[in-house]
C-alpha cells in the first residue's frame, strides 16, 4: 500500500480514473494481491478474481489475471471458462484482450505457456490483439495461432510493452515471428480503435528515438 501511494500515485496514479489495471506477479506480492484491489477499487473486478470485461466504442476488451500461481489459468479452471463464456456472449466484430505474462515473448522472462489457454479461447473466437508486458521490453509479432505459427489470416497480433518505467532487460532466445524489438526505449504504446480494424503506434518518453506503429483489420 505505501508503495501504490508513494510510487504509483504520484506517476501513473494521475490517470487513476482511467485505468483498466490487470495485475502484475509484483501486484500478488502481498496478501495475494489486498492492495492491488484496494487501491484500484471496482476498476480491478471481483477481487480475489482480477479478471473482468467491458465494451469500448465498437470493440469488446477483457482483462485477465494471469498470476496462475494465485489464481488457475488452465483450461477447465473457474476463469477461462468465464472466458469462454464471455466471448461467445460477446456480440462485437473485434476483441482485444490484455494480461501481464506474455504466452510468447524473447525477453529474458520468455514465453509463458501457463497462458496457453487464454489464447486459445481467444483465436477460437476470432480475438484480434493481445497485450501483455512482464519483460521489461517492447515486442510486436505476427498474427500467430496458439501454437505459435504464423496465420496470417486469423491469427492474433501480441504486443509485449514492459516499457512503462522499470529498468529495461536485455533478451533471450529470439522467438518465432518477432517483427519487432526494443530494449533501449521507455514509452508506451497507443491504439485507436475502429468500428473494423486497428492502428498501433509506440510513443516513447523525452528523449527516446524508436518508434513502431501499424494497422490491422479484424476478423
């Protein structure tokens, strides 16, 4: 708690009011998470849970608690089948879905395959992105499958931003269908939403050079 009132309150904390949070393995360091969803409040979902849905504009986004040392992630646990459900409810054309632990990732934390059951309910129903962050890096991919192979026509785009403001990491093994990497560069990645497609751009902090920006459609 004093570390959200001290750290995260005079930084990211401004934008409170506007924050979706998923949380993060640090988020589940004390009491399983107590002041993760204390300081967040209704904005976090059920606490004990983290994981949650909303509709933006034309778009159906969900959250998801990826911590599965808390809280299981397998594919017959309480949460992914609440995933299931709320995607087949969902009557969106695009989805996306964001959680902390990548399911593919090149940096020194790699990939993630405890996740492995989020993506695929999400490309079996036709998710377009997925955002992560846990490395301390920026990562896009290609349009993968769960598996990770490339599909081109309906796989889903991940992007990893662990660029936020912790100390950057250097990489491990390079995964299969990264397009795009960066370790030097803190910033934050922005999407504009459409009623039938997407735009991405990287905007980095004062100072920073790289940049990365980009458009898809959906399914």
């Amino acid at each position: 708690a004093v570390e959200y009132r001290n750290c995260f309150t005079p930084s990211w904390g401004r934008f409170l009011e506007r924050i979706r949070p998923v949380p993060g393995n640090h988020d589940m360091m004390t009491d399983q998470g107590a002041p993760y969803y204390a300081y967040f409040g209704s904005a976090a979902g059920e606490p004990g849970k983290g994981y949650y849905s909303y509709d933006l504009g034309s778009w159906h986004i969900v959250a998801l608690n990826s911590n599965c040392d808390v809280i299981a992630c397998g594919k017959n646990s309480q949460q992914v089948q609440w995933l299931r459900e709320d995607l087949g409810k969902n009557q969106q054309l695009c989805t996306l879905l964001y959680w902390h632990h990548p399911r593919f990732g090149s940096g020194l934390e790699g990939p993630v395959g405890l996740v492995s059951s989020f993506w695929r309910a999400a490309y079996e129903f036709g998710a377009e992105v997925v955002v992560n962050g846990n490395d301390h890096d920026y990562e896009r991919f290609a349009p993968q499958d769960p598996d990770g192979n490339l599909d081109l026509r309906r796989g889903i785009r991940e992007f990893v931003v662990g660029t936020g403001g912790a100390e950057l990491r250097g990489w491990g093994t390079i995964q299969a269908n990264s397009e795009v990497r960066n370790n030097q560069t803190h910033g934050v990645i922005r999407f504009e939403l459409f009623p039938d497609r997407y735009t991405w751009d990287f905007l980095a902090s004062e100072g920073g050079s790289f940049s990365d920006s980009g458009s898809g459609y959906c399914h």
